[in-house]
C-alpha cells in the first residue's frame, strides 16, 4: 500500500522534510522522496536529490549530491547508507562514488568510505586521503581505528606515503618548519594523544 503526495512537508518529532514528492509504503515502514530532498533534525541536516527514509529505525539511503552535516561532521557524497546507533558518533555509515568526511579533526576523501560506529572503525577504499594540521596520509586503501573521536592507528596499503610536520630549533634559536615522509606499499602508524607514537 502507498500513498502519494506532490510539494510534501513531512513533520515527525524532530524531524522535519521538504521535498517534491513522497512515497510512503506502509507495510515496510519506509518514505521514497524524490527531490530535491532537505531533511532536518535539530541543528542537523541533509540535502540530496532523491532518499529512502526508513522512519522506525531513523536510517535511509540518500543519493544525488549528497550534503551531510551532522554534530561537528560534514560529509559530501554520491550515494549515503546512513545507519542511527548507540555508538560515539551516534551512527555509521557507508558513502560511495566521491566522498569528503570533514570534522574538527580530520579532513578524509576516498571514492568509498564505509564507518562502523560501534567498533570506531572507518574503511577508506580507491584514492584514500587523510589530512591534519600536521600530518596527512594517503594510499589506495586506508584503514582507520578511532577511540572516540581521535585516530589510534592506521594502515595504509598500495601507494601508501605519509607525512608529519613539525617545527625545530634551528640557526640562531629560530624555529623551522621540516616533514618527515615515508613511502611504502604497506604502512602501519600507532598514535598516542594525536602524535605519532609509532610506524611500521
């Protein structure tokens, strides 16, 4: 069973949607909006051209130039699989086809990046990019274990490179700037309190 609607305003606790057109399948719990799409909840928002909303369990597919910002994070992305949960972040997460992960943190881009909230671990597959104020990383395939919001170690595999700014004392006690780099086809970095602890 459905039910169709043209120039939709959705309101349900929270949560407020503005759209073309919805579809809602009652037996399966779930909204197909066609867009453009803008979802807001709270100081949180998503905008894309068309999604599936499944509103039982607060999780949906959005798709078509997809803007995500939610607490301090903001994603851009193709495709979005959005999944609410009891984690850190509050959820996890699958984006494909370009995407940009940006927090007060990090600045992370790969063609496809999927995040499991629960074990705080985010996969980075095809042109994997991480950046900080001081160190950055990059490969075909990246893996990132988080506690909470910082990084503890991460594994670069295929093209890796890596590296780390840092300042030191140099003629005349003036400080310079030096990086450190490091290339390899598998790399392996500990962090302790957001410095490099560590390289394999």
């Amino acid at each position: 069973d459905k039910i169709n609607n043209n120039q939709v305003n959705i309101y349900n606790d929270t949560i407020s949607i503005f759209t073309n057109e919805a579809k809602q399948y009652i037996d399966t719990n779930e909204l197909h909006l066609i867009g453009p799409v803008t979802m807001i909840n709270g100081p949180d928002s998503l905008t894309c051209q068309n999604m599936i909303f499944w509103y039982e369990i607060d999780s949906l597919h959005a798709y078509g130039n997809v803007k995500f910002k939610f607490k301090d994070n903001k994603l851009e992305t193709d495709s979005l699989i959005y999944v609410e949960t009891n984690g850190f972040r509050g959820y996890s997460f699958e984006s494909l086809n370009g995407s940009k992960f940006i927090d007060d943190q990090y600045q992370i881009s790969a063609k496809e990046i999927k995040y499991n909230d629960i074990t705080q671990n985010m996969k980075l597959l095809e042109d994997a990019k991480l950046k900080t104020d001081k160190q950055g990383a990059s490969g075909n395939i990246m893996n990132l274990n988080f506690q909470d919001s910082l990084i503890t170690d991460i594994s670069i595999e295929n093209n890796g490179y890596l590296f780390n700014n840092h300042y030191a004392i140099v003629n005349k006690f003036t400080p310079q700037l030096f990086q450190d780099e490091m290339q390899g086809n598998l790399i392996h970095v500990n962090f302790e309190n957001q410095n490099l602890n560590k390289i394999k």
